[in-house]
C-alpha cells in the first residue's frame, strides 16, 4: 500500500480538490435555491429538445472519470497540466456561482414523447437542477479532457482514441443545450473560458507542473 501511495501520490491533490469542490457545490446550489439571474440568448428558442442527446450527456461521467484515471495511473506528464486545466476552470465556476446565482428556465414544461430517454431525463432533472450552470462543466471540462488526449504524447500513437475523443466531446457539448440543461450562454461562456486557461497552461506555461522533479512543457 505506501508502495502504491507512493508512485500515484500525484493523483491525491484531485481527490482532495474533488471532495472541497462538491461540498462547495452543494452549499451554494442550497444558497442560490429561487434566487437567481435568468441565463438567456435568442438561439436558445431555436434549439430543439431531442431527448437522445441524454446517452452522451450520461457518457460524460465515464469520459470524464475515465481519462482522470488513465492520465493518473498511466501518463503522468499528461496529468499536471490537464489536473491544473479541470481545476482553474471548475474554481472559476464556483466563484462564478457564489458570485452571481444564475439558471435557466429552458426545460420544457411537458415531453413531447413518452419513452427510456425521456424517463432519463425526467429523473435527471429531480437530482440536477436548472441553477449554477455559468459557465457549462459539462461543456469546461469535456474541452479540458480532449485537449489532455490530443496533447498526450502516449495517445498520440493511438489516433483512434484520438478521434473517438473529440467526436465523443462534440457530442457531449451538443447534448447540454438538446436536453435543455444548458443555455448557448453556458457553452459559450466554457469556450471561451477553455481558451484562456489552455493559453496559460499550454502555450505561455503561465501555469507550470513537475513531473519527475522535472519542469514540463508540452507544446
């Protein structure tokens, strides 16, 4: 066991920003409750509902946790600047969220067919709410997660996990606003915040990492 500890104490501070990160959450879903700035835009109304979308939505949850892992136990260099990526990002949503309470009222009233993906989604809005969406997780962090494969020199050998990342991604990142769990302010609002946090991690080095007591740069 201390062996193990040992060679993957690297993925220790994810675990312990996790754990602060979802009790953060929560305490300021509970503070927001009704209290909170309508998000909007007009191409919102032009966005069909298509329950389908919520088997990728669902996929983000292994896509996410899958690579994590993977980058943890297999491809360490990979690791620090995706970690630093995931936890600018999901810091700034959280500020965001204390800062200025936001949600949507985006979620139709009523299903337009009864079936297992309209169930799914009926469920996913009992245990998810319509508050504290600015700027898009989902949308953040699917961003982050592909950018860490694209860089990853291990991945680059393999250019089918490659490929299936980003379509996997793009497809995540549609499903947001075609389940109605996300404005376009949302996923806009994660864009353009991705862009700046990989200026800084991947291309300024703004925000350094050590691996092997080394300092990285991966262009």
């Amino acid at each position: 066991m201390k062996e193990f500890i040992r060679k993957y104490r690297h993925g220790i501070p994810m675990v312990i920003y996790l754990i602060v990160y979802l009790v953060l959450f929560f305490i300021v879903e509970r503070l927001t409750e009704d209290n909170y700035h309508v998000i909007h835009m007009a191409l919102d109304d032009k966005i069909p509902f298509c329950e389908y979308f919520v088997i990728p939505y669902f996929c983000w949850f292994a896509y996410v946790a899958g690579f994590v892992l993977y980058f943890i136990f297999v491809d360490k260099e990979s690791y620090w600047p995706m970690f630093w990526f995931l936890v600018t990002g999901m810091t700034v949503f959280l500020i965001v969220s204390f800062v200025y309470p936001n949600g949507h009222e985006l979620r139709p009233a009523q299903f337009p067919r009864d079936n297992v993906f309209t169930r799914m989604i009926a469920n996913l809005y009992q245990t998810d709410t319509a508050t504290n969406i600015l700027p898009s997780i989902h949308v953040y962090n699917s961003i982050g997660i592909h950018i860490a494969v694209h860089k990853s020199r291990r991945l680059s050998k393999h250019r089918p996990v490659q490929i299936a990342s980003g379509i996997l991604s793009a497809l995540i990142i549609m499903s947001t606003v075609f389940i109605k769990q996300h404005s376009m302010v949302d996923v806009i609002s994660a864009f353009g915040l991705a862009a700046v946090v990989y200026v800084l991690i991947y291309v300024t080095h703004v925000i350094p990492w050590r691996t092997n007591g080394k300092w990285n740069k991966i262009d």
